[in-house]
C-alpha cells in the first residue's frame, strides 16, 4: 500500500493522535503535514531499505537549478509526460546520494541486516482498541519483534534515547504493538545517520520504557475518546494557573543580566545615559 491509499484508509493512526499529549486543542487543529526535504530524505531510505523492488514515490530532482540548461530540460521533460512536479514530493541529487550510502550503511550493518531479512516489512496494521477504529504501519515485523527504521542526525544512544521520548518514537512502537495479533517479545529501532559517516545503531528497548510507552499511549486514547464524547478539546490550560520565574532569574550568582541591570540603572538614576 502507498502512502497516499495508507493515509486515506479509515482508523486513528499514532502520528495524529500523538497531537493529543500536547492538548486536545492541538490535536483537534493540527494541518496536514507538509514534507519537509529531510522528511522525504528518511522516506526515501525507508524506500531503499524496506521496499527496493518496488518505484519510487519521491521524484529525485537531477537537473540542479530550473533556470540552468539540464534543469530547464529535466523539467520540461517531466511536464510533458503529464507530472506535475510541484505537487511530487522531490529531492535533490545529493539528497539521494546521502539516501543511498544511508541505505547501503544500514544493509552493511550484520544486526539490522539479519533483522531486516527476517522480517515483514511495512505491514499495515488495521485493529480496535477500547472501540476506537486503529491503523498504524510498522516498518519490520516477524519472528517475535517488532522494529522501527529511524533516520537519526546522530546515531549515539543518549542523544537519540532523548529524540525518541520527545518524538513519541516509544509509544509508536507500542502503538503498533497493540495492532498486531501475537504482541511482540522484543521492540526496537534501528537507527542511520543521514550525513557521512552514516553510523548505525541497532537498539532494543528496555522493559520499563515499553511498559512507561504503554500506558501513555493508552492515556492518549483514552483523553482521544473523552473529547470526542463531550465534543471539548480543551487547550494545555483551562484554568487559571500560576507562573513562577526559573529558579535561576533573580539571583545574581546565577542571573548573568542581574549585575548588568543594576549597574545600568545606577547611571540612569545619577542622570548618566551614555553608558
């Protein structure tokens, strides 16, 4: 299934709900996503290593600048064969090479390589959970695991553990978990830089995260079913709250613009403004 036949079936998929951990309001009022080139460029990874045998839905931009003679040409070429280029998600030339050593980094790597040959791949998932209709897509699935392919800036553990709690890359995973039939002993990622030297890490996630990822995704679902019963989507703040100052403004040991402002206001009250 393309993305295009994936994103109009019917169910709740985790990359909208996920809005909802911000507030209902968000959630209720996101815009569709527009790709960003360096959303397409992980597109195209997941193309290269997930589904090789099959076209590419990423138009790859070859010509350079449309004012330059290859690009005039590649352009008019593609609009005579009735593409309509503005609306195909594209990238650059160089954005495909970074795609393909990525792809190649990954497929070189002997973990991901094993569980990538083991596995389904990009199986679309279709459930009820809690009577909400469900969908989701998992990138690799089979022989008890479950395991997501991420296109990463760094492939060091902190810095990536960090960028998967902040994404709600946890929850997605578990998310999927619920949607397939035998729930899955092990979920993890597997994880390539998308700039040389393209590292790659294979990571499995630990028993107390999935069970944390769990329980916030089904509080997502539940807070989802809520709003839709009562018809309120409610922002972060429905209520007054009260603001405290960071517990370092105000102190001068800490407050690097303390000593500044007091020296500043001292010439301001002797009448001295050429400071």
């Amino acid at each position: 299934m393309n993305n295009a036949d994936y994103h109009r079936s019917p169910g709740l998929n985790w990359s909208r709900l996920k809005a909802i951990l911000t507030s209902p309001l968000h959630f209720q009022t996101q815009a569709p996503i527009v790709p960003t080139t360096a959303m397409m460029i992980g597109t195209r990874i997941h193309e290269l290593v997930l589904t090789p045998e099959l076209p590419s839905e990423i138009l790859v931009w070859r010509g350079g600048s449309r004012t330059s003679k290859e690009g005039k040409a590649e352009w008019e070429a593609l609009v005579g064969a009735g593409v309509r280029v503005t609306d195909v998600p594209h990238i650059g030339a160089d954005d495909e090479r970074h795609a393909l050593r990525a792809a190649d980094a990954v497929m070189s790597h002997p973990d991901a390589r094993a569980i990538i040959e083991a596995s389904e791949r990009e199986t679309v998932l279709g459930w009820t959970q809690d009577g909400v209709e469900c969908r989701g897509r998992a990138d690799l699935t089979g022989g008890k695991g479950l395991w997501d392919l991420k296109k990463s800036i760094t492939a060091s553990t902190r810095k990536f553990g960090k960028d998967a709690a902040e994404r709600e890359y946890y929850c997605q995973l578990e998310w999927y978990a619920m949607g397939l039939a035998t729930p899955p002993d092990c979920v993890g990622f597997i994880v390539v830089e998308a700039t040389a030297p393209y590292d790659v890490l294979v990571c499995e996630v630990d028993a107390p995260t999935r069970r944390a990822a769990k329980e916030r995704a089904l509080q997502a679902l539940t807070l989802y079913r809520e709003c839709e019963a009562s018809g309120i989507w409610p922002g972060r703040h429905p209520k007054r709250v009260t603001l405290s100052a960071p517990a370092w403004w105000g102190h001068s040991d800490t407050d690097p613009t303390r000593d500044e402002a007091a020296r500043l206001a001292a010439h301001y009250a002797a009448g001295d403004y050429d400071v």
